[in-house]
C-alpha cells in the first residue's frame, strides 16, 4: 500500500455499530473484516484504508441523520457510490464512517415532457438512459464505466466521457439536487429549471469529490436521442497522425460527438480478447463518431474519411449498421477490461492540453514511459485534449511503484505547461494531491479552502482528499477524533 | 449633505491618477442615483486592487460596469457608489482558433468577440438581449444567454475559467483553458451569474464554436400563444435539431412583418449546418408546422435578423421604460406562466409583449404601463404564482421607481444563508455591489 499522512480517526468500532443501528437497522451496518475490506479502495488500487464501518442508508432523511451522528462523535464520513473512482475520491483515508449510497438507486420520476428524470444516487449512469430509451432519449454524460458507476460519483467528480466533446460533462446536465451537508441538514440546491436566482451552489458542489456534501436526489437532463449516427474507426501508423487528423477535423468546422484515440499497446490488448484484426503495423486507431440528422452525414463522414487519408491512415472503416457500430465502439469500451491481460496493475492517469499540443504531451509520454521503463498504454478523448495515459506495473513491487508515480508526475507536469490541467474528468482525490501546486497559486487554494471550511467546518466530510497537506481543518479534526 | 463624489474623488485620485478618475455629474440613471458619482477606470489588474484596496478602506460601494448596458437589471445598490469601469482591459489575451478557445479580458464588447473569432469562421455562441454592447465582464456577471443557449448552453456553459479580483485586492484564479478541468472545486460557476458581488472579472476563458456553414428560421404562426406553444411542441417531438425554438410576437411595427390576419403569436425555430442538413430540417418542420395548424409557415434563410429581433425587443423595452420579467422553468411551465401574467394583467391599462426560449422554459414578459405601482403589483402577485409553478421570476430591467418597489429577484434558489456565508467569506465589507443582488445577501 502506498503511504498517505492522514492520521487514522480513534473510534471504537463496536460503540458506531451500537449508534448507527437504530439510525438504519442492524442488517445495514456492516463491520466485520470482511466487509470493510471490500470498501477499502476505490479504482485507485494504490491507495487503501479501511473505515470502520459501513453504513447502508435508504432514505435521505437517515443520511442526514448518519452525518449529524459523525459529527457529534468527530467520526470522519465518506459517501461510495459503485466505488469507481480512480483518484481514490471514494476511500476512507481517515477512516470512519464510510457511507453507501447503493440502496438509494430508485428512479424517482421521468418526465418526458420536460426532458428531466429525477433519481436517487445510487442510480447506475446507464439505467437513466435505458428508461428514457423507449421515449427516444438518453442520458448525455457518458463515462466508460457508465455500466457501473453511480450518478451520485459522476456529480462527486464531475464526470465526462466519450461524448461530451459535443455534449458536455456532468455539470452541464444537472439541474438541482437534494444535498445532505456536511453538518447534517437537508437543503436544496436549484430545481427542474436552468435559472437558478442567487450563487450556483449546485455549480459549486458539483466536482466537489464528496468533500461538501452527499447528493441524495438529483434532478437531470434528458437530451433526445439524435435521428442518426455515423460510426468511423481509423487506423494509422502512429500517433501524431491520428492526433493531425483529430486537430484536422475540428479545423474544418466540424464537431464530431466522439473523437477517441487509442495506442498500440491497447490494440494489442483488445486484439489478444477480441481479435479485430487491427493491421500488425497500426500505431493508433481513431474511433470517430457524427451524430444529427441524416441529411447531410454522408458528406461530412467523406470530409473526414478525406482527412484520415490525407493523414495517411492505413484503413477507414464506416459502419454500416447499428451493428457493426456497436463493434466498432466494442475495442475502446472495452480497452480498459483487456488491460487486465497485459500487467497486475494499472494506474489510469488523466491529463488535459489545449487539442493543438497534444503530439507534444504524447512524446513527454513516451519519453516517460522509456525513462522509468514503464509501459504505457494511451486512451485517449482526443476531441478534448483530455489523455488517459495507463501505467502498468505490479504494485507489489515498490520499486516499480515509485517508478510509475515519477513518469505520471512528469506526464502531469507537461500537461499544466502546456497550459492544461492535471485531471480532465478522474478527480484530484488523494492521487494528484501534489499536483495541485503546480496549478494553483496558494491565493487561490484558499478560496477553495475557505469554501471547504465554510461548508464542513469539523472537516469530517471526506478528509484528506483534494488539498495537499489533508486541508487544516480536515487535520484538526482527525488528531481530535 | 456634501456629495459622496466630493468625498470619494480626492481618494482616488491620489491612489489610482486623475487620468483614471472622472465623475459622472448627473449621477447614474440605471442606479437610481441622482447625484455626482465618481468613476474609476483602471487600466490593469493592480489598479483594480489599489481601487478596491481604498474602497474597503473608505467604505466605498464599488458597482463594477462594463458598458453600462444592464444596470438596469439588479436592486438599487447601498452606500455610497464608486462606478469602476473595465473599459480599459478590452484586450484578447489569447486566441488559438485551433483549439476553439479564447481568453479575452472583461472590459472587451462581446461584439468586438464575434467580429474577430468571425474573422475564423468561429463564434462565442452567446446572443443575449443587449449583445452589441455587452462586455465579457457583464457576460460573466450576469450568466447572460439567449436564443442560441438551446444549442450551446448559457455563458454558465461556456466559461472554462476567470481570473478574479477580490475586494481585499487579491487575485486569484479559477477553472482553466481548456474543455475539460475538475482540478480542485468549480469555483468558476460561482462567479459566473453573481452579479459582480464576489469579485470583479477581469479576464474569462470561453469554449469557442464553429460557425456554422448555413442557417435558418422557420416561422409559423398561430391564433393565439396556446396555439403557438403547441406548435413549439411539435417540434420537440420532431427529428430535427433546432439550435432554437422560440416563442416571439412578431407584430412589432417596427419589423414591418405582414401577417394574414394581422397575428403575431409566432414560433421560430431556428437550423444550422451544412446546406443539405439545414434544408432537410426546415423541410422536416414546415411540414410539422403546416400539419399542427399552422395559420402562416414560412422559411427564411439566415437566422441574424430573427436573434437581433430578440435582442431588440428586449433591448428598446428598456430603452422605453418598460419593465422585462423573465420567468425561467420547464417547457410545460411556458403556457401556464403567459396565462398567469396575462390574467394578472387583466384589465389593467397595461400591455404585455411577449418572448419566450420555449425549449428553455423561459418566458420574457415585456410590461408597459405609465404606472410604476401597477407594474409593482402584477410582479408581486406573480410571484406566487411562480411558486406554484416552481419557477423563478427575475425583473431583469425596470425603471427604477419600479425597482423601489419590488425586489427584483426573488427568493434564491439555494440556502440564502450559504450564500450570506459565501459572501462574507469573499467580500467581508460588502463593497462589490451592496444590496443590488438577491435581498438579505448583505443586509
Ligand atoms: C473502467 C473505468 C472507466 C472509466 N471511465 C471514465 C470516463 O470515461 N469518464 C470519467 O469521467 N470517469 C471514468 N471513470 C471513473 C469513474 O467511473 C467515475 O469517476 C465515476 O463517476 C465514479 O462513480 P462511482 O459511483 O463509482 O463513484 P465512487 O468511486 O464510489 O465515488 C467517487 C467519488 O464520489 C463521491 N460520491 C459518491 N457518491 C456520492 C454522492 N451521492 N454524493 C456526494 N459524493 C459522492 C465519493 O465520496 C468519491 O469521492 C472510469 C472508471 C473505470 C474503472
Ligand atoms: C434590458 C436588459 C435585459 C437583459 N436581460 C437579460 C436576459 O434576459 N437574459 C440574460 O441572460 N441577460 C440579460 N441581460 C444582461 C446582459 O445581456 C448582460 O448583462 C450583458 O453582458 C451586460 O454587459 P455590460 O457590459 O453592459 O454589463 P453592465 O451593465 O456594465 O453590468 C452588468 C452587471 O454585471 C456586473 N459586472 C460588469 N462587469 C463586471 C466585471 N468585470 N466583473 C464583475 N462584475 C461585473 C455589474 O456590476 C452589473 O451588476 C439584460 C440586459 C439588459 C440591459
């Protein structure tokens, strides 16, 4: 396990289990070993802890009364969703209370009419849009983990996916929440309608990492589904053309809803599960889709079949039916899963630069990669400038580890250089806690802070995540607890 | 009772120049102040701070404006009012139409936006209802947005980041430059829509769009606003992909649209795109339109003159002295919301135009009457309709005697007292805009 300085609370186990009990019923009250080890890490397999106990809440209301209880013990709480973060957003540094919100996963109205669906967090991303489906809508923010991750984590972090290039992320698509603060109370934050009156406090907690607070109902946009789709897959002999060819395509006036991107060490993954039949010499498959009317689609999808050749790619293939979309779409949703072959262990890392430079932070990659002689895959949503470099490694071995935290620090340095950011959808979490210098002046860290001090003023709420040095108050509280 | 100018101005001077120093002796009309006024107009980012630094000092009220254009929207401030203009950081600080973004500093008029990302064959795709003189400052402040938000979002949507001057004279940062940043909290979205309260802006970073290739309108008119809506409706349903549906009463004189009949509840719904996308659209529609009632259809190509109409409308309504309510809900609160204003208004000697972003659920209500009370009344009274509706209602321009008597926002829709708190935190003194946004912020 890799060390982080956040102090683990003194609480007495048996005296939660006692409290917490009538709060939501025994049976949802885990803290056996067993149980609490299955909550001790979210994606970010590197950093672990365990909390003391799990809690299972059904309603609002026994939030609210799980956090009041917290803080009148000084019992750091964290909120899990489906526990897919990969910035360790979603582990209980502190320990305490860790709060799961997987039995708040009702679908509490679809209102067709408005283009709104109310649920509860514990709703996993793709049911919105499997109900909305047979009324010709879906749910917009699409993260690849949109099988399994919650929306309560999509507002925790703010999510994206392979489509906001054209329809935005999270914070674009909600419109209010019923927010459990981090004292306890129930409040409300906007509504069904865009125009809010006064500071947009949902703006603000939306991203906020479960640090200010714990959505317990949330009010989104449905977006209709487009009249038609054109699905592309093109395959190059590296990554600078593709990565020319993306910058290309957006420079004709065009904005495709995808534009993915991935390297040859994921071809080789996808190839050895699924044999596509990539060409032995592809260095990058770009995966692009259009969607809107179909009039006109054909011409555009011409332009960029044009453009891909022009940048010398080897092949372009265009789907032809919904079906041959689906396996198009089938090597980059399942990128991810057929990394599992290639190593033990993997850090998914999450940079942004500006779209022109991404052939520059792309070498920084290699050469970061050839240093610390660490493989890295690259999966990428090039359309965003926002990379997914994916170390491998065996965290077993700690030398290895090290290694892996140096070539992310210099892939995450590139990225604020050339004038990006250190995570475009993944969450600073515990895992870019050192990066936020290299962003922030300490001017404006401490309106952040001030907002996290203003909003839990016991630093209970997810402590040590987000702030380098675990924030002051979040510190106070932990030697007090 | 000596002048606060006489006051104010020696201060100012001495800290800032004379030449950043004018005082504006008839007062500010969109203020309600009558008297002499001192205007600074800095020309960098550290003469913002020294001017904020001796407001704080001198317990100024510092009203930031970009040109002026929406004063009219906001309580009447508290206190004794410094005008602190941005005209002088009109600059584009960066421009890479490559990577469709721009950083452009707060005095620079939307306008001076459009002509030089145009020059790309790109945009800033916000249209709202004063945008020839709108500044990016003013944008920012007031979330602005129009017709185009249907397709593009508001300003809310498309702000990446700003740099932020806070009444303590310190300069801080917030969000990025590029599309996609959740480093740290959003604290961009907090002053995106303050109304200049918490700090004052002095450059923003945008999410740019292409142009597109072609545009147009199709119009279609019914019998009455429910007939209308009911045409928006069918839209929706339909498979196109407006960049806007809105609701207009096309019967301004001043447009000269003939209508059989002399009617002007119309619905707009406006294309872009390639040729072929756009004329397969407005095919689909006119046809949805004619088939759902329509008593005239219509189509015209490029969509400018129609969003500048909308901009007008609201635009002269000010100019007037009319008072402009804007009611911001779902689609289905649309009807109910004109029905409410209209059986408030009665038979009242008052007339009511109207605007709506229909897809947006927002309905602009342009109120005429030589009576200040009168325009009072109905605001107060549709207030609780709203409520009912769960839908806001904003005055965003009245003259100010109207301003005298109604609050202009209404309640916030999040906790007052986290906004109270946040308020404190940023602008202890309560010197950026006192008592011009929602009531009780900094009371
Ligand atoms: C294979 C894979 C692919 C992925 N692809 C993408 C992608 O394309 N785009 C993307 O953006 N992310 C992606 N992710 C990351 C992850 O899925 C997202 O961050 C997701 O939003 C996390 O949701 P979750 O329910 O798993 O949250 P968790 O991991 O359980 O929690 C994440 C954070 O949210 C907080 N939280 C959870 N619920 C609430 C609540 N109700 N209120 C307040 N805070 C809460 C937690 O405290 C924690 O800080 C991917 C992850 C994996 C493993
Ligand atoms: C009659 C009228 C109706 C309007 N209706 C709508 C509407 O319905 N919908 C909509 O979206 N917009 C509306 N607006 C708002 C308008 O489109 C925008 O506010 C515009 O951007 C104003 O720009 P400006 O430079 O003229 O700002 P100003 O009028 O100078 O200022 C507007 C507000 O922003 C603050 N401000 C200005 N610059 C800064 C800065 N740099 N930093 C911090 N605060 C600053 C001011 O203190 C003031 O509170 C309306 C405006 C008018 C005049």
């Amino acid at each position: 396990m890799h060390e982080v300085d956040v102090a683990r609370a003194d609480l007495s186990i048996a005296q939660l289990v006692a409290d917490l009990a009538p709060i939501v019923g025994a049976d949802s009250v885990l803290a056996d070993d067993a149980s609490v080890m299955t909550y001790e890490c979210d994606g970010a397999t590197l950093y672990k802890a365990t909390p003391h106990v799990v809690v299972l809440p059904d309603t609002a209301a026994q939030v609210s009364e799980i956090v009041k209880y917290a803080n009148r013990v000084g019992a750091p709480f964290v909120a899990r969703g489906a526990g897919t973060g990969l910035s360790g957003g979603a582990t209980a540094l502190a320990g305490g209370i860790l709060i799961g919100l997987n039995r708040m996963n009702r679908i509490l109205s679809v209102d067709i009419e408005n283009e709104r669906a109310v649920v509860e967090p514990g709703v996993v991303n793709l049911w919105i849009t499997g109900r909305a489906t047979p009324d010709g809508y879906h749910y917009a923010p699409d993260p690849a983990s949109q099988k399994a991750c919650t929306i309560g984590g999509n507002v925790a972090e703010n999510s994206g996916g392979p489509h906001t290039l054209k329809y935005g992320v999270t914070t674009n698509h909600i419109c209010g929440m019923e927010w459990v603060m981090p004292t306890g109370e129930i409040v409300e934050l906007g509504g069904a309608s865009d125009d809010g009156v006064g500071y947009d406090i949902r703006g603000l907690v939306i991203g906020s990492e479960g640090t200010l607070g714990i959505a317990t109902k949330i009010v989104v946009k449905l977006t209709p589904n487009p009249p038609a789709y054109k699905t592309m897959l093109a395959v190059f002999a590296s990554l600078e053309d593709a990565s020319t060819a993306v910058s290309e395509i957006i420079g004709a006036g065009m904005i495709p809803s995808s534009l993915e991107v991935m390297d040859r060490l994921i071809i080789d993954a996808v190839e050895a599960a699924f044999s596509f039949g990539f060409p032995e010499d592809a260095q990058a498959v770009l995966l692009i889709e259009l969607d809107g009317v179909d009039a006109g689609m054909e011409e555009q999808a011409a332009d960029i079949v044009d453009i891909c050749n022009a940048n010398s790619a080897q092949d372009v293939q265009v789907a032809a039916s919904e079906e041959e979309r689906t396996l198009l779409w089938k090597s980059r949703k399942q990128a991810f899963g057929a990394l599992g072959r290639l190593a033990k262990s993997y850090l998914t890392q999450d940079g942004v630069v500006p779209r022109t430079r991404l052939p520059e932070v792309l070498r920084t990659v290699a050469e970061a990669s050839a240093r610390h002689d660490v493989r890295i895959a690259n999966v990428f949503h090039a359309g965003d400038g926002n990379i997914h470099p994916i170390l491998l490694f065996d965290e077993s071995d700690p030398a290895q580890t090290e290694r892996v935290l140096q070539a992310s620090g210099e892939i995450l340095t590139k990225c604020v250089e050339l004038g990006g950011t250190i995570t475009g959808e993944h969450g600073v979490g515990i895992e870019k806690l050192a990066f936020m210098d290299l962003l922030f002046s300490p001017a404006d860290l401490r309106i952040m802070r001030d907002v996290r001090s203003l909003f839990d003023p016991n630093g209970l709420c997810n402590p040590g995540k987000i702030f380098p040095g675990g924030g002051p108050a979040a510190q106070e509280a932990v030697a007090d607890g | 009772m000596a002048d606060a100018s006489d006051r104010l101005e020696p201060l100012f001077v001495a800290a800032l120049g004379g030449d950043a120093v004018t005082v504006d002796s008839d007062g500010v009309d969109g203020l309600g102040i009558e008297r002499p006024t001192v205007r600074v107009t800095p020309d960098s980012v550290e003469q913002i701070a020294d001017a904020l630094r001796v407001a704080v000092e001198h317990d100024a009220v510092v009203v930031p404006t970009g040109s002026g254009s929406a004063l009219a929207l906001g309580n009447l401030p508290r206190g004794d009012v410094l005008l602190l203009s941005t005209a002088k950081l009109n600059e584009t600080v960066d421009y890479e139409p490559r990577d469709l973004t721009a950083i452009v500093q707060a005095g620079r008029t939307l306008a001076a936006v459009q002509e030089e990302t145009g020059a790309e064959g790109q945009m800033l795709a916000l249209d709202p209802p004063n945008g020839a003189s709108a500044t990016v400052g003013g944008l920012v402040a007031t979330n602005a947005s129009g017709p185009l938000r249907q397709a593009y979002g508001s300003t809310r949507d498309v702000c990446l980041g700003a740099t932020v001057v806070l009444s303590d004279g310190s300069v801080v940062k917030c969000g990025g430059r590029v599309v996609k940043n959740v480093a740290g909290y959003d604290t961009t979205r907090l002053y995106v829509g303050s109304m200049g309260t918490l700090g004052i802006v002095v450059d923003a970073a945008f999410r740019i769009h292409p142009v597109p290739e072609t545009t147009a309108v199709v119009v279609g008119v019914g019998d009455d606003w429910a007939e209308a809506a009911g045409l928006a409706r069918r839209v929706v349903g339909a498979p196109v992909e407006p960049r806007f549906v809105e609701l207009l009463d096309i019967g301004d004189a001043r447009w000269g649209i003939e209508v059989a009949g002399g009617l002007s509840p119309a619905v707009l719904v406006g294309f872009g795109g390639s040729e072929a996308q756009v004329t397969h659209q407005t095919n689909v529609t006119r046809e949805a339109l004619t088939s759902g009632g329509a008593v005239d259809v219509w189509v015209d190509r490029d969509d400018a003159d129609w969003r500048a109409r909308f901009a007008d409308a609201v635009h002269s309504a000010t100019e007037r002295g009319d008072a402009v309510v804007k009611v911001g809900g779902v689609m289905a609160d649309v009807l109910p919301a004109m029905q409410a204003i209209s059986d408030l208004v009665g038979a009242r000697d008052m007339d009511v135009q109207w605007l709506s972003h229909y897809t947006s659920g927002v309905v602009y209500a342009i109120l005429s009457s030589p009576s200040a009370a009168s325009i009072a009344d109905v605001l107060g009274r549709l207030r609780r309709e709203t409520t009912k509706l769960r839908a806001t209602a904003v005055v965003v321009s009245a003259p100010v005697e109207v301003r005298r008597l109604v609050d202009v926002w209404g309640a916030p829709t999040a906790p007052l007292e986290l906004m109270r708190q946040l308020k404190r935190k940023l602008d202890p003194t309560a010197t950026l805009n006192r008592g011009r946004f929602v009531r009780g912020l900094d009371a």
